[in-house]
C-alpha cells in the first residue's frame, strides 16, 4: 500500500535534509538522512526525528563498519563520501520533473522494501544526447547486475535539458528488463544538471527484502 502524507506537510516542508549531530535546531523535513560514521545514537535520533518533524530516518554508510541495526531508522543506504550528496539530490524528488509523476510517498514506499540499500551511479559524456544515454544505461545495468532480485529500486536521470519520452522509455525499458520480477517496486525521477553535454544516472536499490514479525 502506498505511504500516505499530510499533503500540506508535502506542500510547507522540504523533501529530505542532511542532519549533523550536537545542533541546537533542526529544520524540517518529511526524510531525515544522516551520516551513522558522524556518532548518532538511538536517543539522538530519537530527538532529530522529533524536532525535525520527519516521518521516516534514513542513515548514509559511508565506511565498512558494521553498526548496531536500530529500529527507529526505516533504512541505511551505502554509498561514498563523495556520493553523499547525490544520495540527498536523489531522494529530494520536490526538485525532480513531474513528468514523471513521483512523490516523496513513493520514496518512502521504496524504503518499505528493505532495510539496507545500494546507491550507484553511472554517467557519460558527448555532443550526441542518446549515445550518452546508451552509455550511461549499460554502465548502470553492469552495476544493477547483482541486484536483479531486489524488492526495490529507484532510478533518477539527470541531463542538461528536459529528455524526450523516447529516452525515457530506452533507460526504464532496460532497467525492467533486467528486473524482471513482478514484485519488483521499481519508481524513476528526472531532472536537469547545469554540465553541458552530460547525462548521469543514480539509482538506489533494495538489497535484501524487509523482514517483518
């Protein structure tokens, strides 16, 4: 069933925030994303969840250390230091076309599918719009190869300019070719970068199914 929000609270608060710990005040956000390396415990995530107003938290592991699993985060996604924020530029779907129609419900609907996830990316670069994203979609189907058994995953797109609907359908058409199953959730988003002749794709993807007791 799909994650539903108070529509003023989509419309009057930011999509997703990145918190640091030892602050006074924390602004509000409907996702909260923070770094598990920066310190966090269960009572300070207790308290940002509670003065941020968020529904969902969802931690960044950027290192190899195995940490505690809370109950209180919904999700911990792992990526680089350096993708940290393309994680937060992913999630904050408030800034991506809706052409394509997706809501921050559906992103927490994606955390739904699992506890720990996978951020990947792949670009390309070129004068020629399509041989980018010819490129850009193998590279990323190489890295989704392990995942094609996953419960979720969401695919954001990022080119100069608005993608015609036929470049649309070549990067979700390969996507769901490789996930084929058919309990798959699988959500996109599209927006623009300010590089000139460059198309980029993250994704994020479930890597084991949420048990639940």
């Amino acid at each position: 069933m799909k994650y539903q929000l108070d529509k003023s609270k989509i419309d009057d608060i930011p999509c997703v925030a990145l918190y640091r710990p030892d602050k006074d005040h924390y602004s509000p956000s409907i996702i909260a994303c923070f770094i598990l390396s920066d310190g966090w415990n269960e009572q300070a995530l207790l308290k940002l969840k509670d003065k941020a107003e968020a529904d969902i938290l969802i931690g960044l592991q950027t290192d190899d250390h195995e940490y505690e699993r809370l109950d209180i985060i919904e999700g911990v996604v792992r990526c680089q230091p350096n993708e940290v924020n393309d994680v937060i530029a992913l999630l904050d779907v408030k800034s991506a076309s809706t052409i394509i129609g997706i809501d921050v419900a559906d992103v927490i609907s994606l955390f739904e599918c699992g506890y720990s996830f996978q951020f990947v990316q792949a670009s390309a670069t070129g004068e020629h719009e399509f041989d980018m994203i010819k490129i850009a979609t193998h590279k990323l189907i190489n890295l989704l190869a392990k995942a094609h058994d996953t419960k979720g995953i969401f695919v954001g797109m990022q080119s100069p300019q608005s993608l015609p609907l036929e470049s649309m359908a070549y990067v979700t058409e390969a996507v769901e070719e490789l996930l084929s199953g058919d309990d798959t959730f699988i959500y996109y988003s599209s927006n623009s970068t300010d590089e000139p002749e460059f198309f980029r794709l993250n994704g994020i993807y479930a890597e084991e199914k949420q048990s639940h007791t």
